[in-house]
C-alpha cells in the first residue's frame, strides 16, 4: 500500500501573543512545529505499516525551505520519503488555491513514485482553524473522501476508516484510491527512534519549484488565484459570562437557551414554534 501524508509547520499557538495596537500576530521568537493533526495523520499511517509491512509512506509539504523541518520530524518518525513544494508563485494561497496546488503536486509525485492508494492529511491546521484543504483536494482529485478519522484500515478495494461523530464513532468504508483527513485520536503518538532521527537529518527533501509544474494554472494560484483576504485579526472580547447549556437531546438545549433568551429580554416572547 502507499500513502501521501500531507502536512504544515505551523507556529506554536501556546506561544503566539497579539499585538494590541495593530490586532495582528506577532510571530517574531514564536517556535514552528508540525501542525498536531497532521501527526495523527502519519500516526494512523504508520498502524497500517504496523500491520502491513510493505506500506510505503510519503510526505509533502508546501512553503519556505524551513519547512523542511517539519518534513524531517516525519521522516524521523515514520515516512519514507519527502517533498517540499516551494516557490514564489505559490505564495499568499489562501485554502483554495492551496489545495488546487497540493492537488496538481500530488500528480508531479505519482509520476515518480507510482499512484497512492490514500492521501492523508490532518483535519485542520492550528494556525488557520479552516479544515478546508484537505477536503478540497479530494474534490480536485476527484476522490471520495471521509473526515474526522480516527484509525484506517485496508480490507480489499476499501480503507475502513474508524470516524469521530458528534454522537460518537461510526465505521465507513471508501472506496481507494481516497482522501480522509484525521482528527486527535484516544492515544498518543509515537516518538521517533534515535536511529531514524539520524537518518531523517541526513536525508534529502525533494524541492519541487516552479519548473516541475508546466502545465499549472496560475490564476488559481497565489494571490491571483485566492478569492479570499484575511482583513483583520483580534482578540476576542471575553469579559462577559458564558453559560454552557449541556441537556439530554439537542432540541431540549434549544428549549432551555430560547427560554433564557426571553427570560433576558434579548428576545421576544412571542415565537413562532
């Protein structure tokens, strides 16, 4: 089997701080990590390794060449090959033009290493919130895809994808080649040996520039290709009480929250049931 993991450096958000006079991030000493859903991601890929032996994982990463940091935690802890796609036409992509160019990446590394039976990635990235990408490159590709995955597992022409719910966990199968993007799981990750760490340092991250796609649309790329703009970033205002509503079923919740709403005066008593 073979798997594409798709993953980010993100900066760490336990340490990102607000500038108060311009509400933007101040990354200045902010640490990058590997986006923490993207390891659960390689996680899941490295239990079907476990069972399966011949299971060959790759990562792929887009951004600067520090990225490549990120790739190397991966490799160091399970995949077996990386790809770092970098290049000034790539940049300010927003969800959309990223995942078209993941997409179109994915196609450039098929051609060297053969087709993927699944693209993993992680649910969403902490810096961004969207979980956006992952499912829009399955529907570049033209994949079936699920979400919230919890473990996977292959069983013929499917991958049986273990689900997070909103009223629990539910089993799906999707039929491969496929996308599922993954979600924290109920166990921790597994570190990296000394031995692979070594080796991760010395291996080679393969640069995938400008020249490696001939045929990419570039007005769906860049900011060219992003129809949305981030206008504006603050600190929510959280000096006021917040009540957490927690009742047997959802339509009881609604009843208790519309009665405290009227109770308030912030609604009408008079609504149409």
């Amino acid at each position: 089997m073979k798997i594409l993991i798709c993953v980010k450096q993100v900066p760490d958000t336990t340490e990102i701080r607000i500038d108060p006079v311009t509400n933007s991030l101040i990354r200045a000493g902010v640490p990058s990590i590997l986006n923490p859903f993207d390891s659960y991601a390689l996680e899941a890929a490295a239990r079907i390794r476990d069972e399966k032996p011949d299971t060959e994982i790759v990562v792929v990463s887009m951004g600067p060449e520090q990225a490549g940091a990120a790739l190397r935690e991966c490799l160091s802890i399970a995949a077996d090959r990386a790809y770092l796609v970098c290049g000034r036409i790539f940049s300010g992509s927003d969800t959309l033009a990223t995942s078209y160019i993941l997409s179109q990446a994915i196609r450039v590394i098929e051609s060297r290493e053969g087709k993927f039976d699944a693209v993993f990635c992680g649910k969403q990235a902490i810096d961004g919130d969207t979980a956006q990408v992952g499912p829009e490159i399955a529907e570049h590709l033209g994949y079936p895809q699920a979400t919230y995955g919890i473990t996977a597992e292959p069983e013929g022409d499917l991958l049986k994808v273990r689900r997070e719910t909103e009223n629990g966990f539910e089993v799906v199968g999707v039929k491969m080649p496929c996308l599922v993007t993954f979600t924290k799981p109920a166990w921790e990750v597994r570190f990296p040996t000394i031995s692979r760490k070594l080796a991760a340092e010395k291996a080679e991250i393969i640069m995938l520039g400008e020249q490696d796609f001939p045929d990419i649309d570039r007005s769906a790329i860049g900011l060219m290709g992003s129809p949305t703009r981030v206008k504006k970033t603050f600190v929510p205002n959280r000096t006021k009480e917040t009540v957490l509503i927690r009742e047997e079923s959802g339509e009881a919740s609604a009843l208790k929250l519309l009665a405290m709403l009227q109770e308030s005066g912030k609604l009408g008593s008079e609504v149409e049931e």
